[in-house]
C-alpha cells in the first residue's frame, strides 16, 4: 500500500540530530515494521543498505540501494523524525524502490536509491552542518553506487556540506537549477498523451483543466496549459499564488476542497500525496488524471477505482520524471534544452503505458511498473547480472 510522503515536522527547540523529541510517525502507530534488514530487503530485492552512525554531531543516517543494473543508484536524502529505525528503514526501502521505477520509465541510465537521516530537521545550523557532512563521507564509503540529492527537509545549503565530502550528490546552487519548469513541461507533455489516448488528439485548447496546487511546478503547467488554450480552475491555500494565476492566466478560482468536484476535463494535483482516495474519488468529474505530484493515490485500490470509473490515469512517477530529467543532466552535461527534449518523451512513455493498460486489461499504474521492470530486466540480462526486479 502507497503511504502519503511525510510533510515538513514541526519544529521547534534547536538540538543535535538525535535529540529526543515529539516525533510524528510516517506510518500508523499499529503499524509495526520489522527491524529484520535482510527479510526486509528481501521483500522487493534490495541489493545494499548501508547504517552510519557518528556521536559527536549525532548522525544516524540510512542509505538504501534497491538496484543498480540502469546505473549508479539515484535519490534524494530526506531529514525525518522517525518514530524507529524499524520504521526509518521501512521507509528507505521503499523511497529506493521507487526511484528505480521512476529512472527506469523515465529512460535514464540511473538505478534507484535513497537515503535517511534520523533526527530532528530544525537543528541549528553548526550541528546541521556537522551531520550533513557526516553524510557526505557516508555517500562517498559507497564509491559511486549511490549519488544523493535534495528532498523533504534538506536544501541545496545542505547539499554544499554534502559535497565538501564527496562529488556524488546532485542539485547543488548554480548547477541544474530549479527543476520546476522541467516538471511542467513533462507533466504537460504527460496530459497531451492522456488527450491523445482518449481523444485521439492531443490538443488541450478548449478543454478545462482543475489544477490542485499553483507552487512552483503548478505556476509553470497553467502557464503551459494557457499557451495551448486551456481554460484552468485552479485552487490553492496561499491567495496570492492563486490570484497571480488569476490574472495572468484568467483561472477561475475555487476553494482548495472544492477542486475535487470541479467538472473538467483534466485534474491535475501539484500540492499533496494521496490526493486520490476515498473520500475525493466520488468526487472527480473528470475524464483524465494527470498532475506533478507523487504518490497521488492513496492506496493502490484507489488506481484500480480510478481504471473502473473509465478515468485515464497518467501514473505519477512516470508524469513528474522531469525533476529527476533535471537533476541527471548534471551527471549526463545535458544543457537545459536536451533536458526538455528528455522530459518531452515522457508524451511517448505515457501513451506506451496507457496502450499495455488497454491491451493487456490492467490499470495504468501497473503497466508503468511493468515497463519499467521489463527495462531493468533486459539491462540486468545484458550485463549477466542475477535478475532481481
Ligand atoms: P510547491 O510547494 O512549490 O507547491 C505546492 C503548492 O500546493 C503550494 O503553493 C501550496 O500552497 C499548495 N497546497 C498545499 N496544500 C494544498 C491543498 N490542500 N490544496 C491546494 N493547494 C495546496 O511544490 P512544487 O515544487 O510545485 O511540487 C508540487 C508537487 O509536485 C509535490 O507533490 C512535489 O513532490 C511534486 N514534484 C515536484 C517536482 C519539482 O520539480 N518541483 C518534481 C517532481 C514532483
């Protein structure tokens, strides 16, 4: 079961990393994760997890390698307030996991890797700097078998501390840059195939589309949705966000809960995870699903309902590839404009997705994890690698 990505903890009292504190579970409090690591990695056939601890600035950090048959293992480092270990591994493994689907589908040569710190995200800045070094050595022990980026609670700031350390880690100030209009561009190009699937065009002038969430990535798709002549509703909880897409757009503005029952033709999220679920499905009158933002289902009965209403699903991972396109041109040397070429083949990868969904009777959310294991199938088969996905 798909679990909503952690939101910023709340914070407070400056102390070291491991500082006790309240902490908010990323997971039920019943639900209890094993602290067995090997039946763990077992599970979906992690290849390496990697523990590093350091007393003097209170470092405790996870790096979770699930494969690497595409190449180096990609993924951000996330600073969370785990309730466990148990439950800071649990979630390791399965951010890991999927960024091997996301390179995988997205056509990159990059594996799937993630990595944990456990502590408190509100340090202050001397500690902060000290843990985040820590990390970098932790990254650099492993060789280039992982290279680590931004994520929940981290910055580029952090990554400058990783980088004092080692050379693996992407997203720095003055490299790649915002990876935001990259987003759009392929979430947008990911709405086209949806367009082209169902109306065998791919043309969005005319059509109305409800985007949840007008930050950075949602900002960029109006403007892209505009140019093409699509009429916007559009919701989020800052007013200035919404009035700037107001005027510069002429979106219709809706309050943020009532998005989910607008009648349009594309909902596209960019705020929040598991923005599918079950009190928001009844709601939909729509036709497409296409937005930037991950883990949009709930659970993953909420894409099996989304197959059975008749509403075409452009899957997350595969739709919002174009922060990870952004990120990798800084290992690839690729200039913005190859960057937009590559997230402009996400377009492609949709249509692929939507079509094996189709044929084969599946929803699409499970089609896209099918092309994506099929290419690290064929990479493992061709470099004589034992076939774990
Ligand atoms: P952002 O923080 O800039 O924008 C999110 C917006 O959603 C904010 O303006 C916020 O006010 C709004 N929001 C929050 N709760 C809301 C609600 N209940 N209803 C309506 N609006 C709400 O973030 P972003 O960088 O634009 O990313 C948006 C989503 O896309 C996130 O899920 C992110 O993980 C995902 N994503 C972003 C990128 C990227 O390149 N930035 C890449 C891949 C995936």
């Amino acid at each position: 079961m798909k679990r909503k990505v952690p939101g910023k903890s709340a914070g407070g009292r400056k102390s070291a990393a491991t500082a006790p504190k309240a902490r908010r579970s990323v997971a039920p409090a019943s639900n209890k994760h094993s602290t067995d690591v090997f039946e763990q990695m077992a599970v979906h056939r992690h290849e390496q997890v990697s523990y590093w601890y350091d007393p003097a600035s209170g470092y405790r950090g996870i790096i979770a390698i699930h494969n690497t048959a595409l190449g180096p293992a990609l993924g951000g480092t996330r600073f969370w307030h785990y309730v466990s270990d148990a439950e800071a591994l649990y979630d390791v493994l399965r951010l890991a996991r999927g960024m091997t689907y996301k390179a995988a589908v997205a056509g990159l040569n990059l594996g799937g890797g993630k990595s944990v710190i456990i502590g408190d995200p509100s340090i202050d800045k001397g500690v902060r700097e000290r843990v985040f070094r820590e990390h970098g050595r932790h990254v650099e022990s492993l060789g280039g078998r992982y290279i680590t980026a931004e994520d929940v609670n981290t910055s580029p700031r952090d990554m400058e501390w990783i980088s004092e350390e080692t050379k693996r880690v992407v997203g720095l100030a003055g490299r790649s840059g915002d990876p935001s209009p990259v987003t759009a561009w392929g979430t947008f190009r990911a709405a086209q195939a949806c367009a082209r699937f169902l109306w065998n065009d791919d043309a969005v002038g005319g059509k109305t589309v409800a985007v949840q969430g007008v930050g950075h990535v949602g900002y960029y798709l109006c403007k892209l949705f505009h140019e093409h002549g699509a009429r916007l509703v559009v919701s989020d909880m800052s007013k200035e966000k919404v009035q700037r897409v107001v005027s510069e757009f002429g979106a219709r503005p809706v309050e943020p809960d009532a998005i989910y029952g607008v009648e349009a033709d594309i909902f596209a999220p960019c705020a929040l995870g598991a923005v599918i679920n079950d009190d928001t499905i009844r709601a939909l009158r729509v036709a497409v699903v296409c937005g930037a933002a991950n883990n949009q289902l709930a659970a993953e009965k909420h894409g099996d309902e989304l197959e059975r209403r008749g509403i075409v699903y452009g899957p997350d991972y595969v739709t919002n590839a174009g922060g990870l396109i952004n990120v990798n041109a800084e290992i690839e040397g690729w200039s913005l404009e190859q960057s937009h070429t590559k997230a402009g083949e996400i377009y492609d990868t949709v249509l692929r997705v939507l079509e094996i969904a189709r044929d084969e009777g599946i929803p699409s959310y499970r089609a896209a994890d099918r092309l994506a294991e099929e290419r690290v199938a064929k990479a493992e088969k061709a470099r004589g690698l034992p076939h774990r996905i």
